[in-house]
C-alpha cells in the first residue's frame, strides 16, 4: 500500500472519506497530536486501529466528532456540568468521557460502558470529520508506546505502506494529547492531564478531582497504566539538583564512544553549553510543544538521552511531566 501525505489538494477530503466508507484507517491532523481515525460504527475498521498500533486490546479509543455533531444519541447522561465545559472549552483539547448509549462498535471502549468524545479544534481535523459526519474513533497516530506524532512526516514514520492516506495540517500546535475527562459522576474528574488543566475545569465546573488509582484497582483510563512515549534509544532520568550525576553518565557514554544528549528547559541547557543538548523552552506550553519533536529528534542522533525533570510548575505541566517520566520510563502508575 502506497502512503500519501496530503494538504489542501483538489478532492482530498472526499478522498478521505471515501477510504472511511471502505472501512480505511486515514490519519489526520489535530491541535494536540496526529489521530489515526476509523469509522467508530464500524467493528472491522476500529479492530484494524488496535492491529496497526499493536495497541492493548483493553485500552479504549476517543471518538471525534465536527463541532455541530449531535452527541446526545452517543451518550446516555450529559451531566449540567459537562454541558458548561463543552461550552468553554470545545472545540479544544479536552475529551469527555460518558455513560455509553452502546451505539458506536464496542471495540471503541473495549467493552466497556462509558464513551470517551473529543471535537477537536483543528481545522483539518474539523474539514475532515465534517465531510465524513460520523463519529471517528482515534487514537494517536503512533506505533503503540512510541512517542506520539506532532507532524505528518511522524505519522509516514510509523506507518508507511500501512495505512492509504495522511491528512497533513502542519505541526500539532498543542504537543501533548488532549486531557480526558470523566464527566459520569457527581464532579468531573481528570483521568489524563493535559493542556486543558485542572485549574481551567475548576473555575467554569465549581469543582474538578484528579482520578488517583488505588492499589491493586483497575485503572479507570487503561492508557495511563502503559508505558508509553518512549523514544528508541537508551534513556535516563534525572533532576535538576541532579545534574553532576547526570553529567557523569553523559561522559561515560562519551568516552564508550557514544553520543549523549541532553533533553532539559532552556535555564539548564544554559548551564550545558559544552555539551550536546535538546532544548525544551521554557514555558509549560513551550515545554508541551516541543517536547515529542525533540524525544523523536533524539532516537534519531542520540545513543543516550539524558533528560533533566523541567522546574516549571501547575498547569500544562502536570500534563507534560506525566509524559516525561512515562517516556524515560519512571512511573509509578505502570503494570
Ligand atoms: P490516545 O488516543 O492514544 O491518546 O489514548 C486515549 C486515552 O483515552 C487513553 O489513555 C485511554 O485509556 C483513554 N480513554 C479512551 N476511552 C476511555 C473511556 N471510555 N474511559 C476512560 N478513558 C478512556
Ligand atoms: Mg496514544
């Protein structure tokens, strides 16, 4: 199979929806990250994502759906709450999960009985999901536990020869995947931080939890219990206050004739000019923005990336430092 990367072409988005109609998987751009997207009515397309993706056959996928698609025959219960939300905060970055009506295929929630719904903001991803007007269930475009795709070019990576078409809209302004939300109980509850943060749901909900997992309990949003993100080369993790520690490993990597880099915000790289290194920004959205680039630059060049925990704190960072230590692999939350 042939892989086309396509931008604003004559017939592109008819294109797309045609190979959704033929239970096709097409990729397609967002403002978080690129989705890969199949007709979630459909069992034998969603069963194709989980097969492209190598994805746990227990973690459920997000439905997206255009801004003037009518969720209420999705979904049991939108709670008052949830309807103030999606009104602040959508079409953005915030994925909404339901009691399920059992409409779409039951491969999309893995059996289960809630529906995770995301309206992206995009607007190749709104062209896209207007044209086909079905609810599409997508994941990101990403062989599962590498590091999610912010450009089209990430997406061919992965899945050149695998999948008919690319729907390209330029690099993800957002960078982390979007927060999910479970909108089933008495308060929202965050099951995935991301750049809509717990202090943005507060101030329009009244009230937002954080879904903590219990020892030994199943996990309320499967994803988060997966290593993931992680690039493919050797890692290590480090703080700050750490650095000597970590410059240590960069020499003996260097002298076994490696190449290290360093992956840190801009004050530290500032305090690493002699040596190789990724420079994050500075800001939590910066930070968001550059970090799957950069974890995708460096399985390219480094044997060894070394990253140095970000100081930058609240906000968008509770989103990226759970992406920073599931990618060097020190999480707490993983089985
Ligand atoms: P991805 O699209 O690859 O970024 O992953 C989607 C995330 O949403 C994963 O962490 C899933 O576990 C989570 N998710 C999808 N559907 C549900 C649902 N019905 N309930 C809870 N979490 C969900
Ligand atoms: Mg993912």
């Amino acid at each position: 199979m042939i892989t086309k990367i396509v931008k604003n072409e004559r017939g592109w988005l008819e294109r797309a929806k045609a190979y959704i109609l033929e239970d096709e998987v097409v990729a397609f751009h967002t403002e978080t990250v690129y989705g890969l997207g199949a007709n979630a009515f459909s069992d034998e397309a969603v069963k194709k994502i989980f097969a492209l993706k190598g994805r746990p056959a227990d973690n459920p996928l997000i439905v997206h759906v255009h801004r003037d698609y009518d969720i209420s025959g999705l979904v049991d219960e939108i709670p008052p709450y949830a309807e103030k939300l999606c009104k602040a905060f959508l079409p953005g970055p915030l994925t909404m999960v339901y009691p399920s009506a059992g409409i779409v295929s039951p491969y999309v929630s893995c059996g289960g009985n809630t529906l995770a719904i995301r309206v992206p903001s995009s607007p190749t991803a709104q062209a896209f999901l207007k044209e086909v007007n079905l609810p599409i269930a997508a994941p990101s475009a990403n062989k599962s536990k590498h590091v999610s795709p912010v450009t089209a070019r990430h997406v061919y990576d992965d899945f050149a020869g695998e999948i008919p078409l690319i729907l390209d809209g330029g690099a993800c302004s957002g960078g982390i995947e979007s927060t999910v939300l479970d909108c089933t109980g008495e308060i929202p509850m965050i099951l995935r931080a991301g750049l809509v943060t717990r202090e943005m749901i507060e101030s329009v909900a009244g009230a937002c939890g954080v879904y903590a997992r219990k020892e030994g309990e199943k996990p309320k949003s499967p994803g988060m219990a997966y290593k993931h993100y992680a690039p493919k080369c050797k890692t290590a993790y480090f703080c700050a206050k750490e650095l000597d520690r970590a410059k240590a490993l960069y020499e003996g990597e260097k002298a076994a004739g490696g190449t290290p880099y360093f992956l840190a915000e801009s004050a530290i790289c500032a305090l690493l000019s002699e040596f190789n290194t990724f420079d994050l920004g500075g800001t939590g959205e910066q930070i968001a923005q550059k970090l799957y680039t950069l974890l995708r630059k460096a399985e390219a060049s480094a044997t060894l990336l070394i990253g140095i925990e970000p100081t930058a704190q609240g906000g968008v960072m509770d989103g990226v430092l759970n992406r920073m230590t599931r990618a060097f692999g020190r999480n707490t939350d993983e089985t």
